[in-house]
C-alpha cells in the first residue's frame, strides 16, 4: 500500500468560535459553512455568551436552508428572483434552489431573473422582499478552468458597525478536496492503464445530513464529496490520458471514495491499494417483495435455481458474470440488469421477470448482474452509508463503463455479446436507474459535469435506441408500453409529481413524453441488436414501499416489452 496524502485540518466552525471568543464583544458575524444546523446554532450560542452577535448560515443550498431554518413555509404565492452571475451555467441556481417546489405544498411557485450576481431575492405573498445570500467564488478547478463554486464567506461588523471584513474564507470541506486533487496530481502515475487496483479516498469531516419531507430528497455534504472525488478524480486522470471529456474508455482502476460526517477536525487519508475484499449485507427474505437490494449470494442462487445454459465469464476480480441461454419458443432476446450496480431495482425486476418468462418456456438469455465487481464495491459502501448513491460503484474494476469497452480482455462486455449472438437476440432489455435524489458537485460547479440531465429526478422514463431504417418501430412501441405501465395508479401519481418538480425548476422535460411517461428516441449504428430498450427507474437511494414500487415497474417493463415483441410491435 501507497500513502499519497494523510491530512489533518482544523474545523473551520471550532476556529471561528475561538477567533472571536475573546476581545471581540459587540461584533456581529455573518458567517457561511459547509455545517449543519445544530453545529451551527451551538456554536452562535457560545460567541452571544461572550458578547458577540453570529449568524452562521450553511455554504451549501443556502436558499433550501433559508426556509427550512428562516421562513414560514408559504401558503400563496412565492416569488425568487435567481442570483444572475455571468459565470453561472444557465439554469445553475434555479437547480439549487430543488426541492422547493415540493416542499411548498400548495404555494404557487415562481422564479424570475434577479439583479445580483449572489443573491436570491424572496417574496412570499405581498410580503417584503427578503434577501438570500449565495457565498460562491471563482476557483481553477482540477481541469484549469474557472468554474463558479460555492463557498464558505465571513462578514463581520466591529462594535462600531462598520464592516471589517466581507470575503470568502476556505473551509476545512473546500481544504480536504483541494489537498486530496493536488496529492493526485503529483503523484507519478504508471504510463499505461489500470494506474492502480484501488484508489482509496477515506475521509471524516463535519457536514450536513438532512433529511427532507419531499420524496427521497436529502441534503448531504458527504455524498457530494463522494461525487466530487470519485468524478474529479477520474476526469483529470482522463485529461491527463488524452482522453475526450465525455469518453467511457478509459481504465484508471478503481476509485474508492467513503466519506463519513463526523465532529472534530477533517481527516483525510488517500491510498493506493490492492484492496478486493468486501463486506457482504443482508439481503431480502423474498424476492417479489424485496424491499432493498439483494445480496450477491442471493443473485447467484436465483439465477442457479432458474437453470438453463450457464455461460458464466469471469470479472476483472475473478467475480462470474451469471450469464445463462434458455431454450424455448417466440422471438429471442437478452434480459440484463446491473451494468451500472449502484442501479439495483433492475436486478430484482430482472429475476422476478425471469422466473415468469421460464414458466412461459420463452426463448431468451440472461444476466442480473453485467458488473459484479462494482456491485460488490455498492454493498461495502452501503455499510456505512446505505443513503448515498455511491457512482463508485458505477463503473467496472477497471474504473469503466462496461457497454463502452473496446478492446479485449473484455471480461463482462464479453458476456454480453455471446448472449446476444447466442440467441440471435432482436432486443436488448438493458434495465437501469438513477439518482433517487439531487446529484450535487458543490466544488465544481454544483452541476454534475457532463450529467446535467441526471441531476434531479424527473420519475420513471425509457430510453429506446434502434438500428438505421428501424426509427418508426419506435413511437407505436413506446406509446403501447408507457400505455400499459400507466395503468399501474401508483407509478402514475409518483411520474406526475416528479415531473411536476423537475418542470419547476428544470423546465420543460427536452423528449417526448408518453402516457406520462418521458421517452427519449435515438438511432445508434454501433449497437449488436437491432433495438435496445433501457429502462430509468429512480432507484439508487431507495428502501421499503419505493424499492418496491421500483422493482415491480422494471418488472412490468419488461414483461410489457415482451409482449410487445411477440405482438410483432419490433
């Protein structure tokens, strides 16, 4: 093992106190950071005991924390007028300022273009105007660029009430990830790929972790440092290969980051490692209503107790990718799931969709799991943080994405490329998810790069993808399915109030929407099928009754999907 950084820093909220603890009686401080609202409050309590007046206010969303801290939830109208900085990607602080729209209730919610470049300005009703303010600054960020994050600020008042001091500060959350993306920068990495087995990031540091009352929302500085870590780091290991922003190939291994909040100063510790060993959880006690992800064990048991033609393929770990072919009648497909693990509804859909197909003798092949590797990675991060969506887990052990490897070995894109020409598969039904919650880079520019459309959830949707010449298969077959998944009231009602939200404070949803269903449509020409259903489920933070409705909807997409192309729709 390789130590590239071990790193303790002081908590930023603990020097404050300290700083104007003594000789600063009749101040006021206005302070912004990356802390919860208990710290916060504890730590004004302390300066008033020796005279001085604190506000300390959180760096990240602070519009979100405004109202839940500073202002009655609305009953009528309200009207933001958005921060207008010319550094800010369009629609940045309207994103920022998700979920309102669903924690207002009723209110009548309405965003307008504002004046100051870092400030909402808030008006419930023909109440006052309130103002917000938005502490961001410009950084050179990991890639040289100038990129607009948000930051921690103090503005403080002498006893006179002039302004002392009025400025951005760097907080311990700011120090931990720029100390941790200059260590990999320096570090001498090997000329060729993988560069390491495992990159281990291990943090503990203050931050905030709340949960809101609107769907699976939280608000967490962990997980988005999780996300900043694991997409920086790859980014600039990207950059630094002379690969294309937005390309999938490339094989760092894998980055590991696992952030727990926790009082006291920040401590960081980046390794390098040949670490494999995970830590199995319980999985459900029954599949068909299974209300959190299985355990591996249980997925190779399923798919055993299934039968068929086992044409397993190692994983880059050693892991079997549970590839299996099944006789039958009707026209051949392949059934997967799992080819981005945090994703884990699909798996149980898969296998419960599985099981009835095999009692029709349908002809298809299978695997419920295409990425075994990151899938086991997903289980030891959940251990201590079952909430968090974890995009570590996303890719392979070589730190890609499966369906873009190119060149052999090809370990688990093997698998599925045997099981399509084994069958002579006409479909691909690729089940997936995504962020249950807002996906947050707060020290990159707060929009997920390259993910914009990824960001917040906008309910269940399908992506279809077809060969040349195949394009008018695809409205019929859509409309026919999303009609069969809306009768389920439940999935209808969740569809409506995501899109409700997203249309708040995204706009409108940029493909067609069918049935209440979005539905995005595109011609691939690389692709081994002639058409590729994926489906977009919600899933990557979810337990009990979501899980659940999660599962039972990949299941009926599948099944639906099915019918559809014994019906002649493909």
């Amino acid at each position: 093992m390789t130590t590239l950084l071990d790193l303790t820093v002081p908590r930023t909220l603990d020097a404050l106190v300290e700083r104007f603890a003594d000789g600063h009686r009749g101040f006021e401080v206005e302070a912004w950071l990356f802390e919860g609202p208990k710290a916060r409050r504890a730590a004004e309590a302390r300066l008033k005991a020796v005279g001085v007046t604190a506000r300390i206010r959180s760096a990240y969303k602070p519009l979100v924390h405004h109202f839940l801290e500073e202002m009655p939830a609305p009953t009528g109208s309200l009207t933001i007028e958005l921060p207008t900085h010319d550094a800010a990607p369009e629609g940045r602080f309207k994103l920022e300022a998700y979920p309102l729209a669903g924690l207002i209730g009723k209110a009548e919610l309405a965003f307008t273009k504002g004046s100051e470049p870092l400030a909402y300005r808030v008006r419930a009703g023909e109440g006052p105007w309130v103002r917000v303010f938005a502490p961001n600054k410009l950084v050179t960020d990991h890639l040289e660029a100038m990129t607009l994050t948000p930051c921690g600020w103090l503005r403080v008042l002498d006893a006179a009430g002039a302004v002392a001091e009025d400025g951005p500060i760097k907080t311990e959350y700011e120090t931990v990830f720029h100390e941790v993306m200059a260590a990999i920068a320096r570090h001498r990495w090997p000329a060729t790929q993988p560069f390491f087995p495992a990159l281990e990031i291990s943090a503990s540091l203050p931050g905030i972790e709340i949960e809101l009352a609107y769907g699976d929302e939280v608000l967490s500085t962990s997980e988005a440092l999780h996300e900043e870590f694991y997409f920086s780091i790859g980014e600039y290991l990207k950059h630094r290969a002379g690969l294309a922003a937005g390309a999938r190939t490339l094989q760092p291994g894998q980055i590991i980051p696992d952030i727990v909040t926790a009082d006291g100063p920040a401590r960081v510790v980046v390794t390098v490692s040949d670490k494999t060993e995970r830590t199995p959880l319980a999985g459900p006690d029954r599949l068909e209503d299974a209300d959190r992800p299985l355990a591996p064990a249980q997925i190779a048991a399923l798919t055993d107790a299934l039968g068929g033609e086992i044409r397993d393929i190692p994983s880059i770990q050693g892991r079997s990718v549970l590839a299996r072919v099944y006789d039958g009648e009707g026209p051949a497909f392949l059934l997967s799931a799992a080819q981005h693990a945090n994703e884990t509804s699909g798996i149980v859909g898969a296998l419960r969709a599985a099981q009835q197909l095999r009692a029709e003798k349908q002809r298809f092949a299978f695997v419920p799991c295409e990425n075994p590797d990151g899938y086991a990675l997903h289980h030891q991060l959940r251990v201590r943080n079952p909430r968090h969506m974890h995009h570590a887990a996303r890719y392979s052990a070589l730190g890609d994405d499966v369906e873009a490897r190119e060149a052999p070995p090809l370990h688990e894109k093997a698998a599925r490329l045997d099981l399509i020409e084994a069958v002579g598969a006409r479909l691909h039904l690729n089940l997936h998810g995504y962020p249950a919650h807002e996906w947050t880079r707060p020290l990159t520019g707060y929009i997920p790069t390259g993910f914009a459309l990824w960001t917040i959830p906008k309910g269940m949707f399908l992506i279809f993808r077809h060969l040349p010449g195949l394009g008018d298969k695809a409205r019929p077959f859509l409309e026919a399915l999303t009609a069969h998944l809306a009768e389920d009231a439940a999935l209808a009602a969740f569809n409506a109030t995501q899109l409700a939200t997203w249309k708040a404070h995204a706009g409108e949803v940029p493909f067609p929407v069918f049935n209440g269903i979005p539905c995005m449509i595109g011609e691939h020409t690389r692709q081994t099928v002639p058409f590729q259903l994926i489906t977009e489920y919600p899933d990557e933070t979810i337990y009990g009754d979501a899980f659940r409705l999660a599962h039972t909807t990949q299941l009926r997409a599948t099944l639906g999907a099915v019918r559809l192309l014994r019906e002649g729709y493909l």
